[in-house]
C-alpha cells in the first residue's frame, strides 16, 4: 500500500495504491487525521487500488463522517475490481463516485 497526497488550498486528494487491509489501516488512518484539518474538499483517487478490504472500507466511512459538517468527500477513478467490493458490501450507496 502506498498513500500519496495533494493539496491544494482547502482541497485534499489522497491517492491509494496497491492493497488496503487489516494490517495497513491504522497508518492510514492516522496519516489522514493529521492532513484533514481545515480541510473542505477530500478526495480519494483509487485508480491505482488493487483491493480494499472491510477495515479499509472503515475508515474511508469514518472520514466521510468527519467531513460531512464542514463540505464534501468524493471517491473517484474507482477500478472495476475495488467497485465491486463496494457493491458487494452495500458501502456503494454510502459514498459519492464521479
């Protein structure tokens, strides 16, 4: 797993590659607590994302949470395979994809 990040003013684009699962999850989680502070727009790419497991699935859902009262989160670039595991959870109806 790789995470990579870009800002740009109140706009946070996190780039996910490889693999998201139990064992990677924490790091991921708090390296996005430290960057979304005073954050409005937050964006994940995972065009690179090969799976994303149900903890990966958590925190992504934890985020959305957090952002929810100061603006907006969106997924994108999702690839079939990560897609499917949306679907397959039900997470698909919880999130924003463009």
């Amino acid at each position: 797993m790789n995470l990579d990040k870009s800002k740009d003013g109140t706009k946070l684009t996190v780039f996910l590659t490889g693999e998201v699962d139990s064992m990677n999850t924490p790091e991921i989680e708090e390296r996005l607590l430290k960057e979304v502070d005073g954050v409005k727009e937050l964006v994940f790419d995972l065009g690179k994302l090969d799976y994303i497991s149900s903890a990966g699935l958590r925190v992504l859902l934890q985020m959305q949470k957090m952002m929810k009262p100061v603006g907006s989160m969106v997924i994108i670039n999702t690839t079939d395979d990560v897609m499917d595991i949306f679907k397959v959870t039900g997470f698909v109806r919880l999130f924003t994809f463009a």
